[in-house]
C-alpha cells in the first residue's frame, strides 16, 4: 500500500470547525508539520476534503498535479489484495 505525505500549508483561521477537526484528526499540528499515512479511501477523503489548506507529497492538493497524486495513490491502493 502506498503513502501520502500530509503538510499543513496554510492556518485554518476564519474555516469551519469540522476542517479544523480534519487537520487535527490527520495528526498535524502545526502549520508545516507533515506526517505520513497510509493511502486508504478514509485518509483520501479526509485530505480532499481540506485540499485548500495541505500539501501532498510536496504538491499543493488543491491543484491538477496534487489531485493526479491522490488519483494515483487510490488505483494503487486498489490493486492490492
């Protein structure tokens, strides 16, 4: 299975409460504090859901490249038994 590596880029001052709650629920704590998950659907959906604010393995997730790399991390997790 493959991994993302999740930075926080950007405060999530003036956002909703549950993006806060996403940040803090994908174990960042600290604008450019990066931690790496797994690739699973759950992580997936979680860093779509705040692609404004994270990077994905170094690439804005709110952009083209960003959402090839998700893209490509769902058909690998796929592909594994």
């Amino acid at each position: 299975m493959s991994t993302l590596k999740v930075t926080w880029r950007k405060s999530a001052i003036g956002y909703s409460k549950d993006q806060k709650a996403t940040i803090q629920a994908l174990g960042l704590r600290r604008l450019h504090h990066t931690v790496e998950h797994q690739a699973t659907a759950s992580i997936r959906g979680m860093v779509f859901k705040v692609r404004h604010l994270v990077n994905v393995d170094g690439i804005h997730a709110d952009t083209a490249a960003g959402a090839q790399v998700l893209a490509t991390a769902a058909t690998a997790t796929q592909d594994t038994p």
